[in-house]
C-alpha cells in the first residue's frame, strides 16, 4: 500500500530490499496491465493523482506528450508517467484529461 498526496493506493514495490514502514522516495510508475480508460468530460472536475478504486489502481491526468509510436505523458498533478498503451487506448491528443484503472503498478525508487 502506498500513502501518497493523493491517498492510499495498490503498488508493487520493485525496490532492492523491502521499504520501511513510513519512509519517502521517489519513484517512476509502471502501469503494468491497463484494464480500461476514460476521458474526463471537461465539465466535470475530477483531481489528478493515483487513487485505490475498488482493488485496483487508477491514474487521473492531462495528457502533455504524445508520441509518434503512440506513447504519451500524463501529468498526474505531482509528478509525470509515461504511459505506453499497448492497444488498449485509442488516439489521445495532447490537453485531453483521462484515467486509465490499471489491474496492476510496479513503483521504482529512484536516485536524483
């Protein structure tokens, strides 16, 4: 369980050794299985961020990158993840804001 801005949300932990109970890193997110996606209507709000939705992860952004091979950014409010979509997504366009409910997130700590 991972206790960020957001909430609690499921992660798997992909770090060398177990994580103590209540330190902070920083990580890269791996969104590991896309179950479904969404756009946000923009007329209604919904927070950015990672949040737990019924045992499973959801991630809530703005699309800021798309790429040629289909890869995109998506700005979750306090950091950013690249997503690779793997067919399960169709066309976004940079400024559009979507969740995606992943079945499964692997966290990475990372060094700067």
């Amino acid at each position: 369980m991972v206790r960020a801005e957001s909430g609690e949300w499921c992660a798997i932990w992909r770090g060398k050794g177990a994580a103590k109970h209540g330190q902070q890193f920083d990580v890269e997110i791996d969104v590991d299985d896309i179950e479904s996606w969404s756009l946000i209507d923009p007329g209604k709000r919904r927070d950015n961020g990672l949040f737990a939705d019924g045992g499973k992860t959801s991630l809530c952004g703005q699309v800021t990158l798309v790429y040629d091979d289909g890869l995109f950014v998506l700005d979750l409010g306090g950091g950013s993840t690249l997503v690779d979509p793997d067919e399960v997504i169709s066309e976004v366009l940079v400024g559009q804001q979507l969740c995606i409910t992943s079945n499964a997130v692997s966290i990475f700590p990372v060094d700067f």
